[in-house]
C-alpha cells in the first residue's frame, strides 16, 4: 500500500487595520456598522520553504439588530515560492464570512 504524502500549508501573521469611515467626533453618535481595510505581514511554511507573506484586504460589517452583525472580508497573502526551479509569486485569495452575538 502506497502512501501519498501530506502536504501542509501554514500562514501566519500579524494584521493591522483601521476603520474607512470612522466617526469621532460632532454631535452624531458612532456608526456601529463600518467598512475597512487590513494590512500585514507574516511568514508563510510551504513544502519546507519559509517565506516572508505581505497580505492586505477590505472588509464590512453590519449591524443587522442591537446584538447581532455580520461580517464578510477579502484577503490577498502574496508570497513567493521556488517551485520546479522558477521563483514565482503567489497569491492565495482568503475569503470569511461571520456571525456576532454581542451580549
């Protein structure tokens, strides 16, 4: 019985990000539901080479009742590898999608 081997792809980073439409100040209260953008950096571990990641995205938030929002944001991780002998960039498209209960 042959075994096929695993491959393992492994992403981490640290992500900073800031509020496209802010409110903070005037008379007007804060918007609870905000778009913004995220930026960062990290080290992506794929078929045993490490390398420096640079991702960046957008994203929004909704608030649908007092205690409930819904999220949704796009992320590009770009990358590059050595594969076969040519170094390329990557790019890995992360897309999420979630629920708040706030309580």
């Amino acid at each position: 019985m042959t075994r096929t081997p695993t491959i393992l792809l492994l992403a981490l980073a640290t992500l900073g990000g800031a509020d496209a439409f802010a409110q903070t100040s005037g008379q007007k209260p804060a918007n609870a539901s905000a778009v913004y953008v995220i930026a960062g950096i990290g080290s992506t571990d794929f078929i045993s080479q490490k390398k420096q990641t640079i991702n960046f995205g957008l994203g929004m938030r909704v608030l649908v009742r007092d205690r409930l929002s819904v999220q949704v944001d796009i992320r590009d991780h770009v990358y590059s590898l050595d594969l076969l002998g040519e170094n390329t960039s990557t790019n890995n498209v992360e897309f999420t999608a979630g629920l708040s209960w706030y309580f």
